[in-house]
C-alpha cells in the first residue's frame, strides 16, 4: 500500500462531467484507446472526464496560464480511467518492459515481480477495494502538458507516461544545459498554475495532477502541520 492510500475517503457525490472543449487542448485520437483499451464499459463516453469541481479548478488553472502565454493551453493527455483501464494498462506496461529485457513467456515469477514493482513505481495498483481507489479512477487525476500558440505540444524533456528518472517534476532543475533549463521552465510553468488552481503534483510524474483524491490530501497533509485534510473524491 502506497501511503496515500491511508488516507480517508469522504465521498462528496460530485457528478463526472465532460472536459469542455473550448478551454483546452485534448490528444486526439487517444493513446490508450489507440491501443484498445476497454473504454465501453465505461460510466463515461470518453477518457474526457473528470468531477466537477475538479473542472472548474482546471478552468482557473487555463485562464492564469494565458494571462503570461495567451495562445497556450493546458493538452489533456488523460483524465478519467475506469479501474478495467488501468488494469489494461498495467498488463500492457509489463509486456513492454518484459519485451524490451528479451524476457520469455510467460514470464519466470522472480523476473516477473521484479518488472511488476517497476511498473508500480508509475502506474497505481488497479485495486477494486473502494478504499484504495486508482487516482484516475475517482475523476480527480488528470495527465496533461502545455500546447503552444501553434496547437503544438511543447517538449518538457520526456513523453508522459516514460518510466525514467526523467519523469521526475525536478530532473533537470539543477542542468547546465540551455536546453535541459528550458525543459525545466516549461514544467515549472505547467506546475505554478496548477498548484495556485489548488491541484497537487505526483512526486514521480511531472504531468499528473490531481485535486481532491486521497493523493491530493495525503500530499496537501505534507505541507500542513496538522493532517485535516481527507479525500472526497473515491471510485467513481
């Protein structure tokens, strides 16, 4: 169990509402539907989702960013993942890594539980138990980038999703290299409007957001001297 999932969920019942279009910037067609992930049994029509309140925040998030950059916009990679998603996308997570070190299949036990922590380090447990919720599972997590005036995704030093010490929200904050500091101002830039719209920052991934889930709060906790806050979002 990762820590945040001590934390205690007080659903709110918020209602799982569409991205709305207009604001923001989507990768289309989407990369895990690109790949067949089991996207129709899912409570929503498309990845595009996320809780209310969560978009309302993400709309303030958008509205300080274009206030410095005025034809950017916040690109939705990922948002709403049913638990089944997250399952499909674990198994599919493993193959690679397993593919890439030349492993045979099936996949010997001490090779496969080495490959399964590494890819726990990225992706959440795709855990049913409404207490341990996957954080895309709650409607309260979302994956994004920035996109410049040219509708182009602008290049923060690694691809979301890459299971590296790259994805780290501070890899290149102490380089030398101009181009490695661009890197770092671009998610600085990224991470500033999101954290004052009141989301929190993954430690490991320097796209993912969150607002309201039990990371939100276990890592709002981190910043408080008394640990008031709990989670409202849980499964949806």
């Amino acid at each position: 169990m990762k820590p945040y999932q001590q934390i205690s969920i007080n659903e709110c019942g918020e209602p799982l509402v569409p991205i709305p279009p207009e604001h923001f910037a989507f990768e289309m067609p989407h990369p895990y539907q690109k790949l067949g992930a089991p996207y129709h049994n899912s409570k929503a029509d498309s990845p595009y989702y996320l809780r209310q309140g969560v978009v309302d925040s993400l709309i303030a998030a958008q509205t300080e960013l274009q206030k410095n950059h005025q034809n950017w916009k916040i690109l939705i990679f990922d948002a709403y993942r049913p638990v089944e998603v997250q399952q499909f996308m674990v198994d599919y997570t493993f193959n690679q890594i397993a593919l890439a070190q030349g492993c045979e299949f099936p996949v010997s036990e001490d090779k496969r539980q080495v490959i399964i922590e590494h890819v726990y380090q990225f992706w959440a447990v795709p855990s049913l138990d409404r207490a341990t919720p996957p954080p895309h599972s709650t409607g309260a997590a979302l994956d994004i980038t920035l996109a410049d005036q040219n509708h182009l995704p602008i290049d923060m030093g690694s691809p979301i999703d890459e299971i590296s010490e790259r994805s780290y929200p501070d890899y290149f904050a102490n380089s030398n290299y101009p181009q490695e500091q661009q890197y770092n101002h671009y998610r600085q830039i990224l991470k500033n409007v999101m954290i004052n719209a009141g989301f929190q920052q993954h430690p490991n991934e320097w796209w993912h957001f969150c607002l309201g889930d039990q990371m939100w709060a276990w890592l709002t906790n981190q910043n408080n001297s008394v640990n008031q806050f709990v989670a409202r979002y849980g499964r949806y």
